[in-house]
C-alpha cells in the first residue's frame, strides 16, 4: 500500500471511530420512560378519557417542554424533580409531593438529583389527541 492509500484508509478508520463514538455517547444520555398503565374512556365526562401512566425520568434527565390536551395530576412516588411551568416559579418537588398541570400548559420536569424520579401520574384527556405535544 502506498503513501496515499495509507492516508486515505487512515482518514477512513478515523470517521468510522468517531461515528461509532457519537452514537456510543447518544445512547448515554439518560431517557425519559413513559408506561401507560390505564386508559379508558371517562363515562361522566363525554369526550375525555382517564390515562394512568407510570413516569421514571433517570438522574440528568429532562421531559423537554411540552403541552397535554389534559388536566394533569401527579405524585412523586420516589427521587425528585424541578418542574418548570409556564407563568409560574420553578420549584422542587421530593417524594409525597404532588402537583397539578393545568391543560395545554407549557411545563417540563428535569431530575438533577442522583436517583430516578418516579411519578405516578393520571391524565383527564381529550379524546382522540395525542397525550403529549412537544414545545419548540
């Protein structure tokens, strides 16, 4: 192999290395886990329905900002989070805390502590809507 061939196979093995090492660190970053435990429709409520889900968010982690066609009501079963809602001060929520998400309201949870957040938490939704919408 000559002078030219080695450079060009060197540069290839380098971008090889470092798209291996971009989706080694992409897969680092902590994920938020979503698990819908219940969702019927609500019969005292024509057009909503109850969802229950189950919500870890891992330390380091964030929602992203996002809306729920939905009255939102959760309790913090583990960990903590400081949840950010439109037109209201960031605060901390620990384990036994709850707290309400009026619908279509800008918020986002983010756990900067060093064990998973868990959430216990139950959606009175709009019927046929996607349950969460991200904010751009």
């Amino acid at each position: 192999m000559n002078y030219k061939h080695s450079v060009i196979a060197a540069m290839v093995a380098g971008i090889a290395l470092c798209a291996i090492d971009s989706g080694l660190h992409a897969q680092d970053k902590p994920q938020v886990k979503r698990n819908i435990v219940m969702k019927q429709d609500m019969s005292s409520i024509p057009g909503r329905e109850g969802v229950m889900a189950l919500v870890e968010i891992p330390p380091g982690a964030a929602e992203g900002k996002h809306t729920h066609p939905a009255e939102v009501y959760f309790f913090v079963l583990e960990g903590a989070i400081t949840q950010e809602l439109d037109g209201s001060p960031t605060i901390t929520l620990k384990a036994g805390d709850v707290f309400h998400v009026p619908p279509n309201t800008v918020h986002q949870a983010t756990n900067n502590g060093t064990v998973t957040a868990k959430l216990a938490v139950v959606f009175v939704a709009e019927k046929g809507k996607p349950l969460t919408t991200p904010v751009k």
